[in-house]
C-alpha cells in the first residue's frame, strides 16, 4: 500500500527502507507489468543508481536500457536472476520476482540449484556465481 508522506511523496508501506518516490515516478512505474514494476520498486528504493545495478548484474547497458523503457519487453529468466543478485535479494524475495515475471527455481534445474545454493549463503558476487554455473555447464548470468 502507498502513503502520501506530507512532502507530497509516497512511500510504500512496511517497505525497509524509508526512501520515497516522486508521484510522476509512482505513474511512470504504473504502466510496467507486474513484474518489471516490482523490479524497479526495488532498484529505486535499494539506493543503487541504474549503472552499479547493470554493472553488479554483469550486464550490458544496452540490455539494462531495453528492460527499463519498453514495458513491454520480457527479461529472460537469468537476467532477472542476475538483477536479483544484484540487488542483493533474499531467496523469498528472488522467488517472488521470478514468480511476477513469470518464471521459477525448479528444484530440477542444476542452475537454479547453484544460484539458489549461494542467495541462500548471502553469496551476491556474481562473478562467483557464474564461474560456478559454467563449471557445470550452465547459462551463466547477466550476459
């Protein structure tokens, strides 16, 4: 739920963090999907600027871009795991914004093991995680 904060921002309720956004910024969020909305509700309210977003995803800015204006482009999957490693998002929380972009961590995929095995150990470096996933064969992330 979003409260209107006397300075005329909102701010999303029960949220951590007590950063707030712009009401243009609030509307501009409104027209993404589900998904990417909630995906840049957290970039906004995480403090990171976009470029230590992209760079900390191993991602280009040419892709990070496309995401963040088109609504209606579809990440694949490992760029947004990737954006989850990024912002440094708990299994739960990187389980809800694959679940809103339509996508999961199937218990049979040997990459989404890996990736689940290091969020679940606070292990957001992702260079760490992609040697792991080419190790085993994998997609790695970001790319």
């Amino acid at each position: 739920m979003w409260l209107l904060h006397p300075s005329g921002r909102f701010l999303l309720a029960g949220y951590p963090s007590q950063r707030s956004l712009s009401p243009q910024r609030c509307l501009q969020l409104h027209n993404y999907p589900r998904g990417q909305f909630l995906l840049f509700l957290r970039i906004d309210m995480s403090g990171m600027t976009d470029v230590e977003v992209y760079k900390r995803a191993n991602m280009d800015r040419k892709l990070f871009s496309k995401i963040r204006s088109n609504p209606a482009y579809h990440p694949r999957k490992h760029t947004v795991l990737a954006l989850a490693i990024a912002l440094r998002l708990s299994i739960e929380d990187t389980v809800d914004l694959l679940a809103r972009t339509e996508y999961a961590l199937s218990p049979g995929n040997k990459g989404d093991l890996i990736v689940r095995y290091f969020i679940e150990r606070g292990v957001y470096d992702i260079r760490t995680i992609n040697f792991a996933l080419y190790e085993y064969e994998q997609t790695i992330l970001g790319e």
